[in-house]
C-alpha cells in the first residue's frame, strides 16, 4: 500500500454513499481493528483481552466482526497457538502505520503541555499598552524561549480568542467575561495630567466643577465613542466626558498636545509615569483617582495549558510588575 493511503481505502461496505461509507467504517471497525491490533501484538486473544480490560470472548466478537467486514481471515487459531495470516500479516503493517501516527500525535501533544516550551503565540494588545509595555519585553521573551514565535496585534477592540485563534490577550478596564481566566498585571491608572505650560498658564481644576472651565483633550475609541473621564468622589466611582475642542483617536496624539500645552486629559499611568518622573507634566485631581479598573492578562483555560502559553504568562507577569509602571503607589 503507498504510504499516502489508508486503511479505509481497502474498506467494501457496499452502501452507494460515500459519506455513510466512511461513517460505517468508523463505526463498525472501530473495536474490531482495536481488538485485532491487541490480538497480533500480544499473541493469544486472552492477553489482548487483559490488555484492552475486556473479556477474552469480546475480543473474539470484535476481531470476527471485522473479519466479516473484510471478507478475510484474519488469524490462524487453535487451540493453543494463534498466528496471522498473510493477509492478517498485511492488514497489520497497514494498520500500524496509522497507529504509530497516532502515538506520536499524543506523544506531541503532551510535549506540548510538559515538555520545553515551543511553538507560536498568538498575542492580542491594545495598542497603546502593547507598543509601550508590551513589544519592548518580547525580545527579552525569545531570548529566554528560543523554540517559542511571536505573533502580536494591537487593536483596541475586544479580542475574540475562538475566531482569532487567540492563545493570550492583555486586557484594559474591568473583566466583565466568565469565560476567560484574567490574571491582574498591575492596577490600571486613569491620571488627569497637564503640562507645566499649561499650569503656568491657566492653573489646575481643584474640583471635578473647575473641569468646564479649563481646555480639555478628548480620545475617541474604536466604534466612535469619546472615552468617558472617569474619578471616584466621596467611595462611589464616576464618569465625566468633557466639552472639547480638540478630539484624537490615537493616545499619543493626546498625549503629545498635553506635553505640548494645548491642555489637559486624563491618559493611562503606563503612558505617561517617565513624563511625571521628569516633571514634563503635573498631575491633577489626584484625590479623585479612579482604582477599579486593571491591566490584565487573559486566556482561555488553566486546565491542559500548553507549556508556552504557560512561560509567556509567568514570564510577563513577572516582567510587566519589575517595571514599576504606578504613578501613584497607594491608590
């Protein structure tokens, strides 16, 4: 047989359906090929009996099912010996080809959840997160997992693992899905900021009702939507969306008119913690800090992880805390 045949080709049902053909052979061979494969490796229809934990005449039941099904014998039988026929002989070296594939595709797969880590990653990031926090630890990340590949997007719409073939996903805000398993990196900091310019110029809101009189910077997120402002007054969590005369939909824009004096917005603490380190800007409203949202990072199941999802997840946890990304310690 050419080794890109298979078992199923040699297979006679009679049925003029293709499709109920190969459903049949499935069905009715199953067992059979099982019982026979453990009758030619063990010898005697008892130790296969043992092996497979079903009684001796089950065994006989299955095999002669399958004899019936190949219009061939498959075994020579007495009384204390059991040998294969030629074509038994044939069947056998055909089947075990499929049965070493099979192995090995088990024997794959549990390397892929025990053994070293290898293989691709699939990474969804929002795209200020991952080009800022993210993309810079990747080449630390390969250095440490040479057998592991790297595929990353950054897109600000919620990821579909299921259809994106997602393995790992970072997540900004609050987790709100049951189906995922989201493990907190660092708490997500929403910081009201400005630049010294503008502070010289105009001052700093002491109060969320000083907003309307000071210019404000708006972000437009991905579906159209002006990305609300949010602060926590007095225990209770609150949204404010200013009146702008300017609008992005790109956070380094936002980002870079702050720093330029045009105004103030309120942008992620990973953003913008280098800029407040080297008084490029000042932050406002500190009290009012918003501390229930986080920067997580998610995947689908703790149970039969593959090993390098399981190093990609510990290792950016790890990475991602070193950085000290707060801009605030004690929120």
């Amino acid at each position: 047989m050419d080794q890109t045949d298979t078992p199923l080709r040699g297979f006679r049902v009679g049925l003029p359906n293709r499709t109920d053909d190969l459903s049949n052979c499935f069905a009715t061979s199953y067992a059979g090929i099982i019982a026979f494969m453990a009758v030619a490796t063990e010898g005697s229809f008892a130790k296969a009996g043992e092996r497979l934990g079903i009684g001796r005449s089950a065994v006989c039941r299955n095999v002669q099912k399958l004899e019936t099904q190949l219009s061939t014998r498959l075994f020579l039988r007495t009384t204390r010996t059991t040998h294969l026929t030629l074509e038994g002989e044939r069947f056998f070296a055909n089947c075990n080809q499929g049965v070493t594939h099979i192995v090995e595709a088990m024997n794959d797969m549990l390397e892929l959840r025990e053994g070293p880590p290898r293989g691709l990653l699939r990474i969804s990031s929002p795209v200020g997160f991952g080009r800022k926090v993210v993309a810079p630890l990747l080449e630390k990340f390969m250095e440490a997992f040479p057998d592991i590949s790297i595929d990353l997007m950054l897109d600000d719409r919620p990821t579909d693992f299921v259809s994106e073939q997602i393995d790992v996903a970072f997540r900004d805000g609050r987790i709100e899905d049951s189906s995922i398993i989201a493990k907190q990196l660092i708490p997500m900091e929403r910081v009201l900021c400005a630049s010294p310019a503008y502070v010289q110029s105009r001052g700093l809101p002491a109060t969320l009702d000083d907003l309307d009189r000071h210019e404000c910077i708006n972000l437009r997120v991905p579906g159209g939507r002006i990305l609300d402002w949010d602060f926590k007054v007095d225990g209770r969590m609150c949204k404010y969306v200013p009146a702008a005369r300017l609008t992005f939909n790109d956070s380094e824009l936002v980002l870079k008119a702050v720093l330029g004096g045009v105004g103030l917005a309120q942008l992620p603490g990973y953003q913008i913690h280098e800029h407040l380190m080297r008084n490029e800007l000042v932050m406002a409203l500190k009290r009012h800090l918003p501390d229930d949202r986080g920067h997580y990072i998610c995947y689908l199941s703790r149970q039969h992880m593959p090993s390098r999802i399981r190093a990609f997840v510990d290792f950016m946890t790890e990475k991602v805390r070193e950085l000290d990304l707060l801009c605030v310690t004690e929120l």
